[in-house]
C-alpha cells in the first residue's frame, strides 16, 4: 500500500470515535502547495447528512487531526475545507520507507486476467509510422498494468491474410513465372523449393502490386483470385506465403524489438481459421444469423440507438469470411483459451465503430460473456509539421526504419564527443532516439494527434526523452561518486528548507499518477510527472553542492533524495520502454 492510501486510512481511523466514523474521507492534493500539502474537501457532503453547518463539522475534524504528530498544521479554510500540511519528521519517515523498497509507494489492484491486442503490423507490409503508437501505448499500458499487479497476455495479431497476402503472391509471379509454386504439375513438396526474399524486396512488392491491381481491372480480379486460393488451402499459394510471413515477421519483430515493444503471442488473422467452422456453426445452430442480400448478418441494433447500425457481416454472399468473423472467431479462441477478465484493443481511433460492432456481436451471440469487459482504446494520429499524418520527402508514408534513423542521426548531434568514443555513438544515439520517438509519442492523451519535430524532441533541454535520460545519468554519476567516497547507503535524517520538502511530497503523488493513468489507458499524466519530478530535482541539484556539504547528515540525506528521485525515474522510463545508456 502506498504511503497516501496508507495516511488517508490512518486519517479515517482517527475518526472512528467521533460522529463520521462511518464515513470515509478523501485526501486529495492541495490546490494551494503555498497553504498546506493536503485538503479534505467532504465538510459539504456530510453537512447534507448530519444537518449541521460545514464549519462546523470541518472544525470538529479539524480538532481530532491536530493531536496527531504527523500533521505539522491542520486548519480550516473557507467554507469547510480542511488543510493538511505534513510533519518532516512523517516525510523523512516515509521517504526511508520508499527508500527501502519502491514498491512501498504503488497500489498494488487486486489482479485480473488481462489479454491485450496492439501492434497490428501487415505481413510482407513495411512498418511505418502509423504503426507506432499502437506498439507504444500498447506496451506502456502493459508494462504498467504488470507494475500494478496485473496478469497480462499480449498479442500483436499481425495482418496475415486478406488482399495483401493475393497482391504480393500476384507479384512475386509477375517476377518469377518460372518459380514451381507457379507450374500446375510440379509433383516435390512446395517446402522444398530453393527461394530468397529480402525484407527490402518485400517493402517494394505490395506497393507495386497494388498500383497495378487500383489501373487494371484484370490485375485486380487475379489478386482476388490468389486471395480466395490462398483461403481456400492452396498448397503451393500456402508455402510460398508461409516463407514470406517468416521473412517479413523476422523483420517485424526486429523493429518492435528496437522499440523494446515485445508480445507474448505472434498470432494473427489466419489463426482464427481452426476456429472459424466451429463458431459459424455455433452462430447457425442458435439462429443468431439472419440472411441479408445473399449474405448472413448478424443484427446489432439496439433500441436505445440514436443514429444508424448497421448489421455485422459473417459469411458473404460468394461464402467467404470477412475481417469482421476472423475477428469474432479469434475473440471466441482468445476466451475459450486464456480465460481472461478483460480484452483490451489499441488501435487508431477510426476503428472505434468497427470495434463497436464486433463488440456488440459477441455479446448477442454470447460468445463474450458478460463477465469478461471487452475494452477498444483509440489513439490519434503522429503528424509532420503539416499536420497531416508524418510522411517521406516524396510525400510517401514514412517507415518506422527511417524515422529511426532520422532521429539516430538527429542525436549524434548532441553527443558529448568528450565522453562517448566514436564506437560507442551509433549504440548510444540509438537509444537516445528511441527515448525521444517513445517519451514523445506518450506526451499528449491517447486520443490526441500530435506534431513530431526530430530537431524540437531530441533536444537536451525541454520535455523531451534526451532530457530526462540525461537528467538520470547525471542522478547515477552522482551516487557513484559518493559510492567512491565509502557512502553506501542512504536515508533520509532531515530536510533542509521548501526544495526538499517539494520533491518528497512529488514522490508521495507517484501512486496516485500510476493508478489514473492505468485507469485512462493513457500515459500523457505520467510523462508529465517524470518531467516535473526531474526538472524539480534539477533545480535542487542546482541549489545544493551535495558532495562538497561538509554537514554528513544533510549530505547523506540529500543523497538519499537523489537516489529516490533516480529509483522512480528507472521505474517509470522501464514501463515506458526506454533504455537508460550508460552515458551520453
């Protein structure tokens, strides 16, 4: 339990012999620090109940709180608001208690099973920027519902069949007829044959395929065709695609992996096919299905409707599947397998009617019981200085590869060529970039667009991931130091004036951040926290000359402060996904 929770139940348990003991008060943030550290704003709300003025019953509370140690001043301000301000004696207290595991400081939720979908990169499909910031918040969200408690399972659900998988097979005839996935009479088995792809080829392939199926009608029906091949269990279409899903997850994940983005399952869409016959049957077998312009629909209206919703479409009138079923059967799998408490899916706020629809079918047809919540959490878009969605010079959509090493080359510029040698800038500067791309991306609320600036984000001053990276190196440098100096442990013995006192009441706010941001599925309020945690402590490193103070208590006090300052930033830059270098 966390220091706050653990004073707002210490503070009800006061309480409990006077004429309140039954109801609970909240402790919240003062919205004037220049007053008190805390208020309990509920006098107005237990006026109503007992009939008794707010001064009164803030006044009467007010009395029982001043005989406790802990409060340095308790008073009564306006019209019922009751300001709390801590002893240091409680703060150093605490402090040494965080100090000595960090998990002292977090609410721990009672733990649910929680199966997460993000990533959804497209087979044989470069990454580009449009796929980050589901990797990005997806794994935020992940790490920190683990930091709380959680059991999470995580699946990148590639985009593995549907058109694409037709145009780039299409293709790759086009270019070589001659390979025997092509000859109707070859007789070896298709898993033998002798052929390289490169991730490269394949970045190149779809678009060309896709620009020759959009001019020509006949192009287009060909694709179709290998589509419907491919779905049908074509050998030969199955063995080529399977080698060109190996090579393209390879590269995938390669990418993901730079983004410390990683999943628990590589599954995708084409996993749902075991599970498709079954549940079509299950939808017949309990009428759930309703025949509609030759296909079979599934009726999702609501009676509290107040616009249009359309049926969702299972089987289509020529008997094939949609994104739609391949959804719901994987949804029916994911239930049926994990047992989980939750379903979480991040993807571009776009989808949230498709999200909607899929939803509200699996709850007709009951394939989703009421028990499990199913959760869609939309993003916004990462936007060029135009403010439209980031692309190349060419005005193409710009890969993840590329604006990786856009940024890379962008903070090599700020490397100290005085600490880092020449062999150690590509590593480090990777990192940096990293750190900026992900601290940037998680900045603004999950339903946001944003403006991406490679120069604006990789500075070294300013909100940004270089900044905080540096700020924690120089944390460490700092402790190192006093390592080398004999001073091996750290507590808290006094503080020294408003700038200690300012950074331990931040480390007490770092629960209550987490709890909300897991809450809101949005990382922006926690971004915020670091930054204000470390630009705080920077102005109190600026103040002090920790390692010259001649007074040992206060040195090693201070020490203590600096070394839960860099304990929190580790945490919370882990849950972000970014690496710490060594130096920069």
């Amino acid at each position: 339990m966390s220091i706050i929770k653990d004073l707002e139940l210490k503070i009800n348990n006061l309480l409990q012999n006077s004429n309140y003991a039954s109801d609970y008060l909240n402790l919240q943030k003062s919205f004037r620090p220049d007053l008190s550290d805390y208020q309990i704003n509920d006098a107005m709300k237990l006026a109503k109940k007992y009939h008794d003025s707010p001064q009164n019953i803030a006044q009467n509370i007010c009395q029982i709180l001043k005989e406790d140690g802990d409060f340095q001043e308790v008073s009564l301000a306006g019209p019922g608001f009751i300001n709390i301000t801590l002893s240091n004696s409680y703060l150093i207290d605490s402090m040494n208690k965080i100090n000595e595991d960090i998990y002292n400081n977090i609410d721990k939720e009672d733990p649910k099973n929680i199966f997460m979908d993000y990533g959804g990169a497209n087979i044989a499909k470069t990454l580009h920027v449009g796929h980050l910031r589901s990797a990005n918040i997806g794994e935020a969200v992940k790490r920190l519902a683990q930091t709380l408690g959680h059991h999470v399972i995580s699946d990148v659900h590639f985009g593995d069949i549907g058109r694409q998988s037709g145009m780039v097979i299409y293709e790759i005839k086009r270019r070589y007829p001659h390979l025997s996935y092509f000859d109707d009479n070859y007789q070896g088995d298709y898993n033998d044959i002798n052929f390289e792809i490169t991730p490269e080829e394949l970045g190149e392939i779809y678009p060309k395929a896709n620009i020759l199926a959009k001019q020509d009608e006949q192009v287009m029906q060909e694709v179709v065709d290998i589509t419907n091949e491919l779905e049908k269990g074509n050998k030969a279409y199955s063995a080529l695609w399977n080698k060109i899903k190996q090579v393209s997850i390879k590269d995938i994940t390669a990418i993901y992996n730079t983004l410390n983005t990683t999943f628990d399952l590589l599954e995708g869409e084409s996993d749902s096919y075991k599970y498709l016959d079954e549940l079509v049957k299950y939808f017949k077998d309990n009428n759930y299905l309703e025949e509609s312009n030759n296909a079979l629909v599934i009726d999702i209206k609501n009676e509290t409707d107040n616009s249009p919703m359309p049926p969702l479409v299972v089987i289509k009138s020529n008997g094939g599947t949609l994104y739609a079923t391949r959804e719901l059967a994987n949804l029916y799998s994911r239930i049926k397998r994990f047992n989980p408490d939750e379903i979480w899916y991040f993807a571009d706020l776009r989808q949230s009617l498709y999200f909607e629809q899929v939803f509200r079918a699996a709850r007709k047809t009951k394939i989703a019981p009421d028990s499990v919540n199913l959760a869609f959490y939309g993003f916004g878009t990462m936007n060029g200085k135009d403010g439209k969605p980031f692309k190349t010079r060419d005005g193409d959509v710009m890969s993840l590869k590329d604006l990786i090493k856009i940024i890379t080359d962008e903070t090599k510029k700020r490397l100290n060529p005085n600490i880092v040698k020449e062999t150690e800038k590509q590593k480090i500067s990777q990192e940096l970039a990293i750190a900026a791309l992900k601290y940037a991306d998680l900045i603004p609320a999950r339903e946001t667009d944003y403006i991406f600036s490679p120069e604006t984000f990789t500075s070294l001053e300013g909100k940004t991931g270089p900044y905080l990276l540096y700020s924690t190196i120089r944390m460490k440098s700092l402790l190192t130091n006093a390592n080398k100096e004999g001073i091996t442990s750290y507590n808290v013995s006094t503080l020294n004036g408003d700038s200690d006192r300012e950074i331990c009441l931040l480390l007490l706010e770092l629960p209550i951040i987490l709890t909300k941001s897991l809450h809101q599925k949005s990382l922006n309020e926690l971004a915020d926290y670091i930054y204000y945690l470390t630009s705080t402590y920077n102005t109190f490193y600026a103040k002090h000359k920790i390692l010259s103070e001649s007074n040992m208590d206060l040195k090693i006090s201070w020490l203590a402060i600096t070394n839960l300052v860099y304990k929190t930033n580790l945490l919370i830059l882990e849950i972000f996904g970014i690496d710490i270098p060594e130096k920069m």
